[in-house]
C-alpha cells in the first residue's frame, strides 16, 4: 500500500523532478506573460498630453483666451459622428472690432490622433470647401480621405459663421428667397460672417488647441480661408496646404467667367475621350458636334423638362450643372456621364443625370454646398466681395458669362445676380493674401480643374509672396487631386509631417500627363 502513490506517479513522460521544474518555468512564463499583458494595457493607456500655447491672439479679452477652455464631449450629431468623434464649442467675439461684446458660439469637431504622444505634431484643421459646408458634418464624411494623418495630428473641422450650428445664417423657406429676406431674417449676423471674420475664429481656435501655429489643409473656397489667415497671421503659419486653389486676383465677375471657361474645357475634353472610347457616344463625334447636341437638348428641356425622380424635372439649367457634378470627379465622371446622356437624350430619363449628381455631390471632397447651405453660401460670398453691379453692368456681365461657353454659359450668367441687391457692404474687390515673413504654405493646382481653374493656383502662390507660397502642379482632371494623385497625397503627406516643401516647379503627372 505504501507504495502506491509513487507507482501511480511515474506515469510515462516527465519525473518528478522535470514535473517539478515544469512547473516553475510555467508559473514563470505567466508571470512574464502578465507582466507582458499589463505593460501593453499601459501602453494603451498611456495619458495623453495635452499641448497648450503661449501666444493668444491679440486684443482679446482674457474670458475668451486664458479663461476659455475647449470642453470635449461626445458628439450628439450628426449621426456620423457618435462614434469616435469629440465635438466641443468655442466663444468668438460676433465682432473682432468690439471683442467685449457680443458673443457667438463656434460648433467644433475632433477625431483625436492614434499616433503616441512623442510624435503628435498638434491639431490639423480642415476646411472641406463651399462657402456653406458644414466642418462638423463633413470630418465624418471625408474622414476616409486624411485618415493616414491621423497619426501625427488630430483632425479637427468646425461649421465657419453663417453654416450649420454656428450662428447659421436663414434667408426664408427656399433657395428663391433673396436678399430682403436674408435681412429680415439674420439682419443682425449678415455683416459678421465674411471669410475675415472666420480667419480670426480659426486663430482663436488655434490657440484654445494648444498650437503655437496652425496647422491646416483647405480645399477649394477653404483655400481662400487659409490664404486669408496667413495674411493676417503670418507668424502663426504652420504647415498651411491649399488645395484646389481660389485665385485672388479676381473679382467675383471675373471668377464666373474663369470658371465658365473651365468647365466648358473639361466638357470638351470629355466629348473627345467619348468619341473615341464610348461605344455610341450621346455627344457625337467630338467637341464641335457634343455643343451643338447639348444646346439641342437644352431647348427641349426649357420647353419640356424631363422626369428626375421624387417628383422633381430636370431643366436646363439642371443640366448644365448636373454635367457639372460629373466634370468634378474627372476622369472618373465620364462613364458615368456618358451613360446618364443617353438616358436623357434618347429616353427623355433624366432619373440617372440627376441621381449620380446627386452621389457626387454627397461624396466629394471639395464639397458643393446643398441642402440648406444656399443660403450661407450667398451671404458668405456677398460678405466678402464689394460689387454690387447697377443694371447695366449687370446686363454686360450676363452676356460675358454666356459667352464664354456653348454649353454652359447660360446657366451659369444668373450668378452674377448673386449680390447686386445684398442690403450690406461688401469687404473687397479681390483677396488680400500677401503673408510675407510666413512660414512656407504649399498651394496645390490641378491643370485640368473645372471649378478652381489651375491658374488661379499659380497666381494664389505668387500672391502669398516670394519665399511663402510654393506651388505643386498635378496633371490632373477634376476639381482636386488630393489623395487621388498618389505623388500629391505622398507629396503632401510629406510636407504635414516634416514641414519640408517640395523642390520649386515639382509637377505631378497624372490622367493629363
């Protein structure tokens, strides 16, 4: 009996002395383990640092700087942003020229950065386009296209004076509503929300972020606010990106045309790809023949609209900017385009021109406004430009707008209506940009861009001053190239992370190469 146990102990396999050493290097190995496992779950929870700066803007009085704090919370809208989103909002001053009166509240949005603290350069603010679109609803939409910058910056966006939640601007039940109802109905904010006013929202908004200098990547309308932050700040420059650039150099008038010319270009070098790729092109056997096409099928449309779906006609105003939409992607838009002209042309179908427009209006990133952003979008632009043309130069602009372009032109002549009877002053003729003494700001152009045409990048780089403005070419169709162009994206990839330029005249080749 006494020698049971040690009989049923020596079971084939280990001794007693190896089982004994098993053992211990067992409970070792989970001691490592564990010590493994807390020290990620350390790493993980490493305490964020969070910056501050010692520079707030001038002027202002310290209930609004040293005593504001930014109070981040989880975002209640948009749906989009519930999940992983931070929203917070920022006192201004409704008026820079009496900053200890009247106060507003700026709606912010914040995706907070992945990388660890060592390597966070600080906050990158983003300013997706219009004027009129919404910052707070837009990070969630586009997050996708920055999201590798999530691991040196949070990304953080807002809603700019006159958008969204911050002190929106209302002009009546419809976008047929004009300039006396505007007055009635935001009288009071209408001379505050210019792109002047803005720019020092964001220098505010720099600061309470902690940034001794803002970081910031604007596209399109956006490249005016970052254009016009750098001249008023110049030694608050950080890593500026102006995408799609806006031209300072024109007056409102002589955007329309630019544009128009634009968009007519972009048109023409789609009839040539679809009369030598498309099988049965709608617009025929080139540029010459698609003109004449389209005016044939805009008269039909002014005398019978066609079905668009959910009770709506397409016009022929519609259609001209429904092509639009699709000259906006690029290359991308022309199948698309091709096909919906056809539906149009030959079934009088207008249900997939205005769909597919619809999606890309929705998804691109150099945002067209919509929805009720009509309304912030004139007030915005009628803050900032000082024409208000009497009706003869009204006349001589409408006839220049429609001559510079067959296709085009006609829809886009009622722009220059836009301000002739806004009840408040305008700001200036052109943009004032010159940001001498800034740090490097890298201007991005797209040669074949139908809506910021690519001089417009040119002359926004030169105006910012020899030794700041550095412009990146992309051989690109479509309004915008970022990320799309892979040298764009690692281009200015590159500059966010290290602050270094490309080298001057550096040239991006792309679907125009």
């Amino acid at each position: 009996m006494s020698d049971a146990h040690p009989i049923r102990s020596r079971e084939p396999g280990l001794s007693v002395g190896a089982r004994i050493i098993a053992v211990v290097v067992l409970v070792a190995i989970g001691a490592v383990s564990a010590w493994l496992q807390h020290d990620a779950r350390g790493r993980d929870a490493e305490p964020r640092t969070e910056f501050t700066a010692s520079n707030p803007p001038a002027g202002l009085p310290t209930a609004l700087t040293t005593g504001q704090h930014l109070r981040w919370s989880r975002c209640t809208s948009p749906p989009t942003a519930r999940t992983g989103y931070d929203c917070a909002t920022m006192k201004a001053p409704l008026d820079y020229r009496k900053p200890d009166g009247r106060t507003i509240d700026v709606a912010l949005i914040r995706r907070k950065a992945t990388g660890p603290n060592a390597r966070r350069i600080g906050s990158l603010v983003l300013n997706f386009g219009g004027p009129g679109v919404s910052g707070v609803s837009g990070l969630p939409e586009f997050l996708n296209q920055y999201e590798p910058l999530l691991d040196r910056y949070d990304l953080v966006s807002f809603d700019p004076r006159g958008v969204g939640a911050t002190i929106p601007v209302r002009c009546g039940k419809t976008a047929d509503d004009g300039a006396d109802a505007c007055a009635e109905h935001s009288g009071a904010l209408l001379p505050y929300i210019g792109t002047s006013h803005t720019a020092r929202d964001l220098d505010l908004m720099r600061y309470l972020l902690g940034d001794e200098r803002l970081h910031y990547f604007g596209v399109s309308y956006g490249t005016a606010l970052g254009a016009v932050y750098a001249h008023l700040y110049p030694s608050h420059v950080g890593r500026l990106v102006l995408e799609a650039s806006v031209d300072p150099t024109e007056d409102l008038d002589e955007e329309q045309v630019s544009q128009v010319k634009a968009v007519q270009a972009a048109f023409d070098r789609f009839a040539a790809h679809c009369a030598a790729r498309i099988r049965h092109c709608p617009t025929g056997d080139g540029p010459e023949e698609a003109a004449r096409r389209m005016a044939r099928l805009a008269d039909r449309l002014k005398k019978k609209p066609a079905p668009a779906g959910g009770g709506r006609n397409l016009d022929a105003d519609d259609l001209a900017h429904a092509v639009s939409e699709h000259l906006r992607l690029g290359t991308d838009g022309w199948a698309p385009l091709a096909k919906a002209l056809t539906a149009l042309i030959d079934h009088s179908d207008g249900r997939p021109l205005s769909k597919s427009a619809d999606d890309i209006g929705s998804a691109d990133r150099a945002a067209t406004p919509r929805d009720d952003s009509h309304a912030a979008r004139t007030a915005i632009t009628c803050a900032d430009s000082s024409l208000r043309p009497d009706f003869e130069r009204l006349d001589r602009d409408k006839a220049r707008v429609t001559a510079a372009s067959p296709v085009f032109g006609a829809a886009w002549s009622t722009g220059v209506y836009l301000c002739y009877d806004w009840p408040f002053d305008g700001e200036r003729t052109t943009l004032q940009v010159n940001a001498d003494g800034a740090a490097p700001v890298l201007v991005v152009g797209g040669t074949g861009d139908p809506i910021t045409p690519y001089p417009g990048a040119r002359h926004m780089a030169r105006a910012l001053g020899d030794g700041v403005g550095v412009l990146l070419t992309a051989e690109e169709e479509g309004h915008g190239t970022y990320p799309q162009n892979r040298c764009v994206k690692e281009t200015v990839d590159h500059y966010l992370r290290t602050g270094r330029t490309p080298a001057p005249g550096t040239v991006c080749r792309g679907s125009m190469s």
